[in-house]
C-alpha cells in the first residue's frame, strides 16, 4: 500500500514535470507570437487612453474610436517609414557605388589626425597597430552585407507588422479580451479582486507609456535641433534612432552618445580632424549632455512620479536587478512589470508591513 502511494506520487511527478516541460518548449516554438501579443497589448495601453477620449469627450461609438486609434497609429508609422525610406534608398545607391578601397583610405586619414592632433607620444603604439595592418585588415564589406540582410529581413517584418496590427485592433475592440482569458484560470471568490487589479494596472501602465512617448518626443526634438544645427547629414533619422534607444535604460544612452559621435565624424570624413571634425563633434556631445539632463531632472522624474509612482532610487534597482538577471531586455520590461507586481500585491497582501510600504502611493 506504502510502495503504492510512493509510485503513484513518483508517476505524479513525473507527469507534472513532463507537462511543465512540453508547455515550455510550445511556448518557445511560438515565441514569435507571443512577442506579437506582447507588442499588441503595449499598443492597446497606449491607444486607451485615445480611445477613452474619442467616446467621451467626442462621443464616437467603440468600434468608430478603436478604427480612428488604428488609423492613427497607422498614420504615424507610415510616416515614421517615410521618413526612412529616402535614406535606405540613398544609402543602397551609395553602398551600391561605394568604393571600399576611398572608404578605408579615409578611415586612415582619419586616425592619422587624431594621433597627430593630440600628438600622442606613443609613437610605438601607433607603429605596432600600422605594422600590425589592424586597419587594413577590417573587412569594409561588412557595410553592404548588413545592408542587405536588413532588406532580406523586411518581408518577415511586414508578417509581424500585420499580425501586430491585427492583434491589437481586437485588444482595442474588446478590452476584456485579455482579462476575460485570465479570469478562466482564477477562483470564483477571487474575481472581483483580480479584476481590479487589471483594471488599476492598465491605468497605470498606459500613463506610462504614453509618458514614454512624450519623453522620447522631447529627446527627439532636442536632437534634431542640436544635429541641424551643426549641419549633420541625416539629422532627423539620427535623432530618432538616438531616442528610441533611450527606452533602454542607462545602457540606452549610452550606446546614444557612440551612435552619435560615430555619425557624426563619418558624416565629416573628407574633412579635415582639427578644423571640423573634432570641434564639431564637441558641439554635438555638449547638444547630447543637455538634452540627456533635460531627460534626467524632468522627464524620466515626472514619468515615474505621475504613472507608475515609485521613488527614482527604487526603480534604479529594480532596473539594475532585471539587468543583471535577465539583461538588456529585462531592463526594459523591469518598470511595466514592477509596477504589475506592486498593484497584485498590494491588492491581496495588503496587511504585509513592507507591502504597505512600497505601495503606500498606489
């Protein structure tokens, strides 16, 4: 009878552990839609609040104010893909065109100025890497072939794009759509709760995307000034691409600063270092600096404060945390998670002293 029970708990087992690891691989065989659906609930967050005022303010019907949300978001994208198309087909034609052999001659030309300008002592430095033919040895071709990996990758892109739309159309349509599949695996007793909880996490979360919008905005209008004003090719593509990474936290920006110190020296290469390059380049950093303090003392501190309402040092952790444990995409999913986590304690753990606590302004 003993030996019974033990079999029949060791077959229990083995069955659980079997059925936890086949539903992790479907999840991984379908991790592409599951990306999908998790690019589509950002969407209906942020088009909440659009759709909210579209049946309030301007009393259109559910379904009029999600079509006018999409065809919104659709405007906006297509314009965001206007604005990329002519440097893509400006930058096919020059690649296309490119001379590898002119493209490394200049990239010489350009460390043999910065050695000369700072007039660096070590000469046997910069005579190991030339005997070494460091530079020489960089593979130029690289530029095309990335080029044309990304063209190669456009069609998957317009399978993900339409999948995206078409999902988030239907968490727009249907809002309960998401709660009501979440509510098939809670108890009956536990409903109204869980319940209230989505409802106060959705609040929540589309503030802060929506704040994340205005942040990247105003970053991206900075940018453009700084760039236009020093007459850098492609500012507005270089400024978008700039604040968009800033949604990386702190690694974001700085990965920012290379970009645009990169960009803006090749944008400069048949110039001369000392007269344009560098003292260029200065300006655009000094550009970078004020407009990432304007991101530092108002944005971000204003994003946190009035959406997911934690204090700035307890998002600095729970960020540098999600990093560590699960790297760049960690960082970014950190606070949209923290702030889920806080809301779903807070409403059944309420009488936790440290709960209390940590969700005192929810």
């Amino acid at each position: 009878m003993k030996s019974n029970s033990i079999t029949k708990g060791i077959l229990n087992a083995l069955v659980i552990v079997a059925g936890i690891a086949l539903l992790l691989y479907f999840l991984y065989k379908i991790e592409a839609v599951l990306i999908y659906i998790a690019i589509a609930a950002v969407i209906s967050l942020i088009g909440r609040p659009i759709i909210i005022f579209l049946r309030r303010k301007l009393k259109f019907n559910l379904t009029l104010a999600v079509v006018t949300t999409m065809l919104l978001f659709i405007g906006l994208l297509s314009g965001l893909v206007m604005l990329f198309i002519p440097l893509v087909a400006e930058q096919s034609h020059n690649l296309s065109l490119l001379d590898i052999e002119q493209l490394q001659l200049n990239i010489e030309n350009l460390y043999s100025q910065i050695v000369q300008y700072f007039q660096l002592n070590s000469i046997d430095i910069e005579k190991s890497i030339r005997e070494s033919g460091f530079i020489s040895k960089i593979d130029y071709s690289v530029i095309p072939n990335f080029l044309n990996s990304m063209v190669s990758g456009l069609g998957s892109f317009s399978i993900g794009l339409f999948s995206v739309l078409f999902i988030s159309f239907f968490f727009l349509k249907d809002s309960k759509l998401f709660e009501d599949g979440i509510m098939v695996f809670i108890d009956d007793n536990k409903e109204l709760r869980v319940k209230k909880s989505i409802n106060k996490i959705k609040d929540l979360l589309s503030r802060y995307f929506v704040g994340l919008i205005f942040q990247i905005s105003i970053l991206f209008v900075l940018y453009t000034i700084v760039l236009l004003s020093f007459g850098i090719n492609n500012a507005i593509v270089i400024a978008f691409l700039c604040a968009l990474l800033n949604l990386i936290p702190y690694v974001g920006p700085l990965v920012s600063a290379f970009l645009m110190i990169l960009l803006t020296m090749s944008s400069n290469l048949e110039h001369n270092f000392s007269d344009v390059i560098l003292p260029k380049t200065i300006y655009v950093m000094i550009g970078f600096i004020i407009a990432q303090l304007v991101d530092n003392f108002f944005s971000q501190p204003f994003i946190f404060s009035k959406s997911v309402k934690s204090h700035p040092l307890e998002i600095f952790l729970v960020i540098i945390i999600a990093g560590i444990l699960f790297g760049v995409i960690g960082m970014i999913v950190a606070i949209p998670s923290y702030t889920a986590l806080k809301v779903i304690l807070k409403e059944f753990l309420s009488d936790n002293k440290l709960v209390k606590k940590l969700t005192k302004d929810l």
